[in-house]
C-alpha cells in the first residue's frame, strides 16, 4: 500500500503553529485556516460540513499539543481519502484507519 509523506520542513512548521494556537488559546478562522493549508485539506469545505445537522455535534478534528492535528473525515470528502497524523509525519489511506483517536 502506499504512503504518502508530509515533508519534515512542512511537519515542524505546522507544529510550530498549532503550538502557537493551542498556547495563545486563538482558534479563530484565520489561525485554522493556516493549519488546514499546512495540512493540505480542503479546510472551507470540511468546516461546511458543520452546517449540516447531523454533523454539527460530531469532533471532525482535533488539535492535541503532542500529536498535531488530526481529522476525521470517513467519507473522504476533504481529506482526498487520507487520515492525517501529522506527529508521524504520515497520512494513511482509509484501508490502514483502524481506529482515528487513539
């Protein structure tokens, strides 16, 4: 199966900025918006899915100062059909996803 890889350059400097918005408590629009981008998903999109009544309860993402950012994403919408966990520098196609929030 294939792997596709973050660069280490990409990783730090994602790091560096969830870092930054976890210390300052800054989970605006725009400080996200820079963690999508890094992260290379289709960040206004995912966030749309929010309006929709049965997902506006449901954890799409999370920010965790150790582990990055990781999103949820099970019918590839955003993602392009990869689960992302950044601390590995990796992202998994949906066939390796076992269990995302571990």
């Amino acid at each position: 199966m294939k792997m596709n890889h973050l660069s280490k350059e990409t990783v730090e400097t994602l790091m560096d900025k969830i870092h930054e918005v976890i210390a300052s408590n800054d989970y605006s629009a725009e400080a996200m918006e820079i963690i999508f981008r890094l992260s290379e998903v289709k960040g206004d999109l995912f966030l749309k899915c929010k309006e929709n009544a049965v997902q506006a309860q449901n954890v799409n993402f999370e920010l965790d100062k150790e582990k990055g950012i990781r999103f949820f994403d099970p019918f590839s919408f955003f993602t392009g059909g990869i689960y992302k966990d950044v601390d590995g520098w990796t992202r998994w196609t949906v066939e390796n996803l076992k269990e995302p929030w571990t």
